[in-house]
C-alpha cells in the first residue's frame, strides 16, 4: 500500500471516496480542496479529525510531486483546468479521474479499489474515465 497519497477535486464524490480509502487504509492523505469549497469541507467534516488527513486549499505543485506516492486528481467538466498541471513528465504517479457525469453521483467501494487496483499495476501516467458510477473505456 502507498504512504502518502494527494487528492485534488475532493468535493467530487470519487475524490471523497478515495480519501475515506486511503485514511482506512493507513496512509497519509494530502486532501486538495481545488473547487466548490463549501460541499467539500462538508465531505471531509464526515471524516472528522484525523492525524492522516491534511487539507489544503492551495499546495505546491512542485511539492506535491516530489512526497507523494500517488497523485490523483479528480475533476469533472468544470474542473479539468488543473489537470494540465500534471503530464507523462511528472515525478509522481498521476491518476486523472475524469467523471464525466453528476459528480454527486455515488462511487461504489468496487469502483474504488477497481482504480487502486490499476493505479498499483499500470504507467506512471494514467486516465480513468468514469460514468454513471462506474469505469469506461476511453
């Protein structure tokens, strides 16, 4: 399992999700607050305080990609922007979750251990698609 972990677009359900994941799971968690401010705070008040939780609302790219293990950065349609920031180039293993519908809409803890579980055996650099709750294909 990872030890440090960062994730941007934590007011998207799966974002959320993968939070409450990797603090089960005993790993730090850099939790990155990168759009609609209040619903997320709401979302990890949910969680409470927890010494492996950190909340940012702005982070250093540049550290972000040298501590962590894992960067996965959710976005939806309105959000994709800041995606740009990462690339094949970056030091960190990057996932984009790109949820390309309500992103209200409830993550399943299969989908989620379904995107650890290619996050701990593909590329440094990958894009999962995510629809009606569940992976697509590109």
């Amino acid at each position: 399992m990872f030890h440090h972990v960062a994730v941007f677009g934590v007011h998207i359900s799966a974002g959320f999700k993968l939070c409450e994941f990797f603090i089960n799971a005993g790993t730090e968690v850099d939790a990155i607050i990168t759009d609609q401010k209040e619903m997320a705070e709401e979302r990890l008040m949910l969680i409470g305080r927890n010494a492996l939780l950190k909340i940012h609302e702005q982070i250093d790219f540049d550290e972000v990609n040298s501590k962590n293990d894992f960067i996965y950065y959710c976005c939806d349609e309105k959000s994709e922007h800041i995606s740009e920031r990462f690339n094949e180039n970056s030091p960190s293993n990057i996932i984009i979750l790109k949820v390309m519908d309500d992103e209200q809409e409830d993550i399943s803890d299969e989908v989620i251990q379904a995107i650890i579980n290619e996050s701990e055996i593909n590329e440094q650099y990958k894009i999962i698609h995510i629809q009606n709750g569940r992976i697509v294909d590109n």
